[in-house]
C-alpha cells in the first residue's frame, strides 16, 4: 500500500517538473466571438497565395504542413474552395541579448575562503557578467471566421530559441500547443 501511493506521488512530481519545464508560453490575443459550432474544414491562407510566415523558407514549409498534420489528426478536412475556417499564420524573429551572472561561489553561497575547494578561475575578478544571444520568436496563428468575417481567435506562441535546431523544435512544438490550445476553445462553446 505503501509503495503504491510512494509510486503515484513520484509519478506526479515527474508530471509537475516536466509541466514546468515547458519553455513555450501560449497567449490568447483576439477573440471575437464565441465559438458556435465545431468546423468541419480549413484552409490555411499562407500556402495558398504563396506568402512566408517565416524568414527561413524549410521552416515554413515545416510550420504550414505540421499546422495541417495536426488539425486533420483532428478531424478537419483541408478545403480550397468553400472552407469554414480560415488559418493565417505570421511569425516575430526578435534579435536579443541578456546578462548571465556567473556564480563566483559554485558550491555553496558566499564562501569566504575554504582551502579544500580553491578555484583559480574567479582569483582577482571582480566581474563575472556575461552577455548570451538569443533570439526571441513569436509565432501568431489566426483562426478567421468567414462566414461572419471575424476572428474566432488569435493564439500566439514565444519562446527563446538559441540555434537553428532549437528553433525548428520549439517552432514545431509551439504549433502542437496552438492546435491543442484550439481544441480546447472550441470544445467549450
């Protein structure tokens, strides 16, 4: 009994750690209306007139095909011709630097002195700041309405990206949270 609820209390501290290590924050800009109904089809704008959400062209690619993966895994059909939502997508690519404080006291906090664990790194400096680049990106998905002409929701996703790996994975994985955080709004109706 014991080492039943031991086990479901380790499985729930995992589940929180991993939940709060997310580094993908999703916002709900714009909503015009309320749900009314749940949409049998879509389309997304930027493949079918040829405009770029991205800088990058592969990441574009990727971004528009994982968007219509994800909301045909959902049940909705990819209609040119007479859809009933309408998807617009536009990403922010924010250049930024931040300071990074370098601990002078790895161990433990503010040692004085302590001959068992002398480093020769932080001997005579008096500033440990370091400066790191990253870039900031926002991906804005708009889901339209055109029946009424207004926007059901606008989602967007920010996160921090470091390289160009990184930035294909969070670019991919912000989308998965746009169509979750979808569902969900539109099950509530």
């Amino acid at each position: 009994m014991i080492l039943r609820y031991n086990s479901i209390n380790l499985l729930l501290f995992i589940f929180v750690f991993l939940a709060s290590c997310s580094s993908i924050e999703i916002f709900k800009e714009k909503t015009e209306f309320a749900p009314y109904k749940e949409y049998g089809s879509f389309v997304i704008i930027n493949k079918e007139i040829g405009h770029r959400g991205f800088n990058d062209t592969y990441l574009d690619a990727l971004v528009s095909d994982e968007l219509q993966s994800l909301l045909e895994a959902e049940g909705l059909q990819y209609e040119r011709e007479n859809p009933e939502l309408v998807l617009r997508y536009t990403s922010n690519e924010d250049p930024r630097q931040k300071e990074v404080y370098n601990n002078r006291f790895p161990m433990w906090g503010g040692r004085v002195w302590d001959p068992w664990m002398f480093d020769p790194r932080f001997f005579n400096q008096q500033d440990m700041v370091s400066t790191k680049n990253y870039q900031l990106m926002q991906i804005i998905v708009e889901f339209i309405d055109p029946k009424n002409d207004k926007i059901l929701m606008q989602l967007t996703a920010v996160s921090e990206v470091t390289n160009a790996k990184d930035k294909k994975n969070k670019a991919l994985k912000s989308i998965e949270k746009i169509t979750e955080t979808y569902k969900i709004h539109i099950q509530t109706k």
